[in-house]
C-alpha cells in the first residue's frame, strides 16, 4: 500500500496505490492522519484511481478520518473509485455521509 | 471443465494472509469463466470472512483458517473455518455496523458485504469451538 499526498492551496488530495484491508489499514490511518495533522485548514480528496481492493476494513478507516477531519472544521471528499471499490461504498451507504467528487 | 472441483487451503490467522487467501479463491474460480465484478464480489467476500476469522476469532492468539473452495457447475462455495472463541450472537453480528471490535477499522460491515456480493451466506458457530462460514454464488453463463 502506497500513499502519495500532495498539498495545493486549501486541498489536501491523497492518492492510494494498491489494496486497502484490514493489514493495511494501519499504515493507511497513519498516513493520512499525519497529513491530515499538518495542512490542518485543508480539505482532503482521496484520490482512489490507483486503488485496485478494499473491503469493508476500508469503510472504518475512511469513516475514521472523516470524523477526524470534520474535528478541524473541514471536510473530506472521494474520487475515482473503481467499480469494486464503488460496491462496497454503495452496501455501506457511505456517500449519505462523504461525498463523491468528478 | 469437468463438473466438480476441491481445493483446500490452510492458513495461519495472520493479516498479511488476507491478500493472499482471496487472490487464491479468485484464482481458482476463473475455473467457471467469472466475469470480473464476480471474481471480485468472490474476492471480497473471502476477505471479509477471513478478516473476521483473524480479528474475531483469535483475538489474542494465532490460530489455523481452513478455507475449502468447491466448483460444482457453474456454482462456487467457499468454506472459511476457524477454531477460535466462536460468535455468541449471530443475529447481532449479522446486523450492519454492529461490531465487537475495538479497531476501527473493523466498520461492523463484514457480514452485509459478504451477504451482498455472494448469493447465501450461512454462519455456523459454536463459543470455544470456532465458527464456519459457508458461502455460494452462481457464476452467470457467458457466451464467447
């Protein structure tokens, strides 16, 4: 699992390589918690292009960073996401609560 | 392809096996021709199971995950089995975003993702005995 964060002006946008589960799942909270730590008065895009996998291990670390975010007053967005990544947002619902961007 | 195939797989209950258990169930359902999105509801849904079995089932140990994929016509059904501390209420496991787990990422979600992607799912489960999920799915007829 490879995270490539890159900050621009007020958007933070967070591009995921690989495949996102419960063994993973760490790395990735940790990753975007730091970032998320240091461009504090930005918003976050998680770019999910180069995302190939994620189960529902994936849901809790998102909804996780998204409670996290909106503590700072900002928001998150998702873009990208593959059709079997997009399956599983849609059983959870997860889009009533984070939007999705083009 | 002759009509029914067994493969059978054990494992150590450690997360760097999850890739590895589903990668090996999709593998070997190509077998009946898959479209794509059913190689990856199988895949998903495996590492639902096997993720449970690792976080759930031997909380504070590592234990052994059988998993038993069968291809009979264009049907697949896994088995992920563990001999771990067992569910005490599968009614309230089953319900979405319900979960015993600390971790967050544990989203409560594992059960409802793998009821949505496969065609049944049945939980047989017995504290301090382990727990087995059994999982089907038709794989649909293309044509070439």
């Amino acid at each position: 699992m490879q995270i490539h964060v890159k900050h621009q002006s007020d958007i933070i946008t967070a591009y995921l390589f690989g495949e996102l589960d419960h063994h993973s799942a760490e790395e990735v909270k940790t990753k975007l918690d730091d970032a998320i730590r240091k461009y504090s008065d930005a918003n976050l895009v998680l770019d999910l292009k180069n995302l190939s996998f994620m189960d529902s291990s994936g849901l809790g670390v998102l909804l996780g960073r998204y409670k996290k975010i909106k503590m700072y007053g900002k928001n998150m967005y998702i873009k990208n996401a593959n059709k079997q990544v997009e399956k599983v947002f849609d059983v959870s619902g997860i889009y009533k609560i984070i939007k999705k961007i083009k | 392809m002759k009509s029914k195939n067994i493969m059978e797989l054990r494992l150590l209950s450690l997360s760097q096996n999850e890739s590895f258990a589903r990668s090996v169930v999709g593998a070997f359902a190509t077998q009946l021709n898959p479209t794509l999105e059913e190689i990856s509801d199988i895949k998903t849904a495996v590492s639902e199971a096997v993720t449970n079995a690792i976080v759930h089932a031997y909380p504070d140990t590592i234990g052994d995950i059988r998993i038993v994929a069968e291809l009979s016509g264009n049907i697949i059904r896994v088995k992920v089995q563990d001999f771990g501390v067992g569910i005490r209420d599968i009614q309230q496991a089953r319900q979405p975003f319900f979960s015993t787990a600390n971790d967050e990422s544990r989203s409560g979600m594992g059960f409802t993702v793998m009821e949505t992607f496969m065609d049944e799912v049945i939980i047989d489960s017995t504290p301090a005995k382990g727990t087995t999920v059994e999982m089907k799915k038709s794989i649909s007829k293309q044509d070439y």
